[in-house]
C-alpha cells in the first residue's frame, strides 16, 4: 500500500472496524474521511475509470460495514484489511467487466498477478511479508533498468504492454521479451 504508507499512521483501524462491527455508523465516516482520497486511487489504479472506480469504493464500503465483524486483527492489521476489500472489490469489477470483453493475455496475466498480490496481501504473518518485500526489492535492483521500469509499470501501474512499449520508447517485441525475461530473472533470485 504505498500511497497509503504516506499519510497519517496515528490513525485506529483495527478499533474503527470493531466499532463499526458493533453498529457504529460514525466509524465507518471516520474511517472514509481518513481513507477514501487512498482507496479510489488504489480502485482507480485498478478499474481505470473514474466513475467505476467511484462505484468500487461506495460497494467497498458497504461491504466493510457489512463484514466488519469478520475482521481478525490476529491475521493482519485493520488497513490491510480495508485495502483488501477495496483491492478485492475493484479486480472483481474487472473481472465481471471481463466477461463481456475478451482480454489478451497480458491483461489476464495481469490481472492474475493483481488478484495473487491482494491474497499475499490478505494472508500470512506481517514480518514475513516484510522480509519477502525486502527480497523482492534486492531482486529488483539486481534487474536492468529497461527491464525492471517495464515490470514496475507492468505490476504496479497496470499498463498493458502497448503502453509500456510508449511509455520507455522500445517496441513491442522488445518489451513483452523484457518482462519475460525480468519476471524469470526474478523468480530465480526469489528461490
């Protein structure tokens, strides 16, 4: 959650999801007021639609009062949890979009990768998520700088491979061999 990680840390989410989970609609204002500017860009990011994105969040929110009992702060912190919600809410948006379009494959592989980051991110114990984070970014440094901006703008920007081949200036060819190779590269350092 990278935008997220930038602002105010002060803030309770693990006690507003308890308190929204006992019926406390003021909770779950204050947990949009402290949220919502970060979580439509994470939708956004996602859906790349203003207005679907919109609707993401306004579904994400009914369903954090909805489940908010659900919440186990043994298994992650409270803003993991929102961010999942919203994560998990906008990929399915894409998904059902999905369905009545046909994706090439790099858009399903995104997605794919989407989808498995946002269960990484749900599960597992924090300070292991942390050291494989720290492993990743070695992995990362240690790829060439065209190979690692077009996974960067792959993974995390979500753009498809025709904007990544406009964005670093290098045809298409070029970068769809370059992911290739990066993500390769990437698992064998990551064993």
């Amino acid at each position: 959650m990278p935008t997220a990680a930038l602002h105010d840390d002060a803030f309770d989410h693990d006690a507003a999801l308890r308190s929204c989970a006992h019926g406390d609609g003021d909770a779950l204002r204050r947990i949009y007021e402290h949220e919502s500017r970060y979580l439509l860009g994470v939708a956004l990011r996602i859906v790349r639609d203003r207005a679907a994105a919109e609707d993401v969040l306004h579904d994400a929110f009914v369903a954090i009062w909805s489940r908010a009992s659900s919440f186990d702060p043994s298994r992650g912190a409270g803003r993991g949890w929102i961010y999942s919600v919203v994560r998990h809410m906008a990929l399915n948006r894409v998904r059902d979009g999905a369905r009545e379009t046909v994706l090439d494959e790099p858009a399903a592989a995104h997605l794919e990768a989407q989808a498995a980051l946002a269960a990484w991110n749900s599960e597992g114990d924090e300070l292991a998520r942390q050291a494989e984070l720290g492993r990743l970014g070695h992995c990362l440094d240690g790829l060439e700088p065209a190979r690692r901006a077009c996974l960067l703008h792959a993974y995390v920007d979500g753009c498809t491979h025709s904007e990544i081949a406009l964005r670093v200036q290098a045809p298409l060819g070029t970068v769809k061999a370059w992911i290739q190779r990066g993500l390769r590269a990437l698992r064998e350092c990551m064993q």
